[in-house]
C-alpha cells in the first residue's frame, strides 16, 4: 500500500474515534488505538510506524517474536512501539508471550495466567493483562464464561475468584477486560455486549475496590465506535488501516 493511502486510512481512523470520543461526551485521547498487523510483514509496521502509529496487535506470540526482533533491527529498542498480544494463548506459547508481549489482552484461562507468572519471573519482565470474557455466549470465542454473569451466582464467583487468584500472581498486572462481540450480529445486540462488559469491570471493581479494572478493550473495524460509546479505552482495528488480511 502506498505511504500516502496508509496515512489517509489512519487518519480517518483516528477522525472517527475522536468523533465518536465526543458524541459520547468524554475526554479526546482518551482511546488507544492497537493497529492489528496480524499476518502483515514487518515491512507493514515500520509503515504504519512511519505514519505515526505506535500501538500494534498480533494474534500469535510465534509471529510477535520474529516481527518485533525484525522492528527492533530497524529501529532501536527505544523506538516507543507497544506490542499488545490480542488473542488466546496455548499454554506451551507462554514463554514467548513473557519474553516478547508487552500486553497481554486474552487471558481466559487461570492455567495460563499462573505459566505467564512464572516464566516472566524467568525474563524479570512484568506484563499487564486483560480478562478475555465471552458476553455474548458463542461457543466459538475463547474467555471466561459470562452470557449470565448478572444473574449466575456460579459465573460470578468464577470469575470474582479468577479476579482474586489473578491478581495475586507475581509480575502480571490485572487492568481490566477485553470481549468480542458476535459476528454480523443485529447493532442492538452489539451495543448489549460492549454494555454488560463495562457493567461487569465495574461490579469486579467494586467486589476488588483495591484492583484499578479500568481498562477495557473492545471494539474492531465494524464496531469501535459502538465500543467508544460504551467505554473501550482501546480498539482493535485492522482492516480499516491495511485493508483485507494478508494470507500466506
């Protein structure tokens, strides 16, 4: 893609989530946009680099590791890049995610969280982490259990107690939580899930007022500027900066 296309796909990205910033009445800046280069060369990020980008998302640890060395060749280490890890993690790919995420936004699984604290404790690294939590129920997305959270006694003590049993794991920095919402789905129903995600933060924060849950990453190319308007302090938008996905 030409310098020229990817520096007008990322401004009007970011023209629309300052838009939907102050439709909703809150502060400008107040999102972070994750650039998803997923399946995109490193090549695609010193680009979007070059254009201002700073935040960048992949689905797999086994992809983040070569892309960001081969980044880090070309720019230096200091270079201000954030590498977010946005999908679930198999367990025998925690060690990558320790040495090479610097957040991690899917952890739904209390196995997973107990090998990242250990193997961070193997780099000295410390990682803030995301609850990935399935509002909508489909069984083909990864995340804590919460279609029923408001009205499950079981769901909410799971996930009150992976809260409590997270937070206390050394070196992982609970911050919040992360959902996708179904696919092609009505936007009512959409709006509902990014809904019952940032009622949920704020019940688990006020069951763990001592955590700072304030974080919540939801919101893709189709829907973010619903996510904005019901609280997403992040976004994860690739298609609409690089176009369709690059296969391999």
């Amino acid at each position: 893609m030409p310098a020229s296309e990817l520096q007008a796909r990322y401004e009007d990205v970011l023209a629309r989530i300052a838009a939907a910033e102050q439709a909703a009445g809150r502060e400008p800046d107040s999102v972070t946009l994750v650039a998803v280069t997923k399946t995109w060369p490193a090549e695609a990020v010193l680009a979007a680099y070059a254009v201002g980008m700073r935040h960048f998302g992949e689905n797999r640890p086994e992809e983040l590791a070569p892309k960001r060395e081969a980044v880090e060749q070309a720019l230096g280490k200091e270079s201000g890049i954030v590498w977010h890890l946005i999908g679930p993690l198999q367990s025998r790919k925690t060690g990558l995610a320790a040495a090479h995420a610097d957040v991690f936004h899917a952890l739904d699984r209390l196995k997973i969280a107990r090998r990242l604290s250990r193997d961070l404790g193997e780099t000295g690294r410390e990682l803030p982490v995301l609850l990935e939590i399935n509002v909508s129920g489909e069984t083909s997305k990864a995340g804590f259990a919460a279609q029923q959270w408001e009205d499950d006694p079981g769901q909410q003590a799971t996930l009150r107690a992976a809260v409590a049993t997270i937070s206390e794991l050394p070196r992982i920095q609970l911050q919040g939580l992360m959902t996708m919402a179904p696919w092609e789905a009505p936007a009512g129903e959409i709006r509902r899930v990014f809904q019952r995600t940032r009622k949920l933060a704020q019940w688990l924060q006020t069951e763990s007022p001592h955590l700072g849950l304030d974080t919540l990453s939801m919101g893709m190319t189709d829907d973010f500027e619903v996510a904005i308007a019901e609280g997403a302090t992040h976004v994860r938008i690739g298609r609409a900066i690089f176009g369709p996905r690059k296969t391999h």
